[in-house]
C-alpha cells in the first residue's frame, strides 16, 4: 500500500520539491502552507508521515506538533531553517522522530522516511505476535503497545523502536552511537544528544519516578542498558 505524506511548508518551492521528489519514490504526498491548514488536513487525512516546518506562518511547527502529539503518534520529521541546537531538542522534546536543517540534501531526506518506515510499518512487526513481558512491563510488538504496571502508555514511534530494541536485549549495554545505528539507520552527524532526549522523555512515560529508573539504567560513561528481569 502506498503510504501517504503530508508535507506542511510555506516555501511553495521546497513544496513543489518534495512533491515532485517524493512521488517519485512512489509515495502519495499532500500540502500545507500554514500551521491551521496543517492541522485541518491531519484532521481529516490518514497520514503516514508529517514533514514538518518550524516557521509557519498563524501557528508554528512547535503548536502543531503538540497538537497532533496529543491524539496521535504518527511519524514526523521537523524541518527548520534556522539551523539551531535549541530548535532540534524542543522538536525531539515535543514529541518528534527525527529533524533536518534547510538547507538539506534530498537524498538524504528520503533515506530518513525510508528509515522511518522500515521501522513503523514493517512487515515483520505487524506479523509477530510476540509480546516481550518484563517485570511489570508488557511490550507487544504485533500492535506496538506497551503497558506498565497495567496502564497503557503512549509512546511515538522512536520511542517504542528504543523500547522494543532493550526489552529485546535485557541487560546489554548500548552506547549512543550504538542506538543511533541500530534505532535510526543512517550516520546521525554525531549529534548524540538526539539519544539522550529520547532516553529523557522515555524514562518519563514508563518509570514511576525517572530519577529512580526500574527499566532503563545508565552505565556511566558507556551507553543505557535494559533492566535484566
């Protein structure tokens, strides 16, 4: 099935771009000049995936990413001109997947939906009906839910691939460039931090009190390792 794209920018170039590029790789794209049309067509859309400009115009990338974070978890790429740090933590803090900075190499932004695809909507992770149980954490990779002490929590989909990634190694130790690798698929630039956040807001969905963590622990110096239950 073709997956359908929603790419919201108010650059009618870049969009012209991407569509142009993207249809042919075979995907069904669809566009948005502001942050209210973007939320109107999620609204009344199946995406599968959201590229995401920073620099909109009656609503910022920031509010609308909140906005569709807080009923879905479809996978969104930001977009942002402006090239800085603080810009990419607030989009991973906010709930995105990934991000790239305009300007950017076409190629390259393929290769991430590709990434994200593999990894969301992959053939094996819609057959296997395996659940991974874990002390009072249940992951079940057939639906990609995740329950903890007998609530459903609700995680975007880079979350779940860390999750899925530990609860299948308990006890391994991973370094940053080690989940970069295996959780995003392409060299990340070496920027670590994207690994951090996402550890950051994980512990907050599934640790009781992420300070004291039950599941994801730190091994100073190294990487994150799984609880070995």
């Amino acid at each position: 099935m073709q997956k359908r794209i929603l790419i919201v920018d108010d650059e009618p170039t870049i969009v012209k771009g991407l569509n142009f590029s993207l249809k042919q790789d075979g995907y069904i794209t669809d566009a948005a000049y502001d942050g209210e049309e973007a939320i109107e067509k999620f609204k009344n859309n199946d995406y599968d995936l959201i590229l995401l400009d920073i620099m909109l115009p009656k609503m910022d990338g920031f509010a609308v990413l909140q906005q569709i974070r807080a009923t879905s978890n479809i996978p969104i790429i930001m977009l942002t001109a402006k090239g800085e740090d603080m810009d990419k933590i607030l989009g991973l803090e906010y709930g995105a997947d990934d991000y790239l900075t305009k300007p950017f190499n076409i190629l390259e932004l393929k290769a991430r939906v590709k990434a994200i695809f593999r990894r969301t909507y992959s053939k094996e992770d819609r057959q296997n009906d395996k659940e991974i149980v874990i002390g009072d954490m249940i992951v079940n990779i057939e639906n990609r839910s995740v329950v903890v002490h007998n609530e459903e929590v609700n995680l975007t989909a880079k979350e779940f691939d860390l999750l899925q990634l530990f609860a299948s190694n308990p006890g391994k130790v991973f370094s940053r460039e080690n989940l970069l690798e295996n959780v995003w698929k392409y060299d990340y630039l070496g920027d670590l931090r994207t690994v951090d956040v996402h550890i950051r807001r994980l512990r907050e969905k599934i640790e009781r009190d992420p300070s004291q963590p039950e599941f994801i622990f730190t091994k100073w110096g190294v990487g994150y390792y799984f609880a070995d239950k």
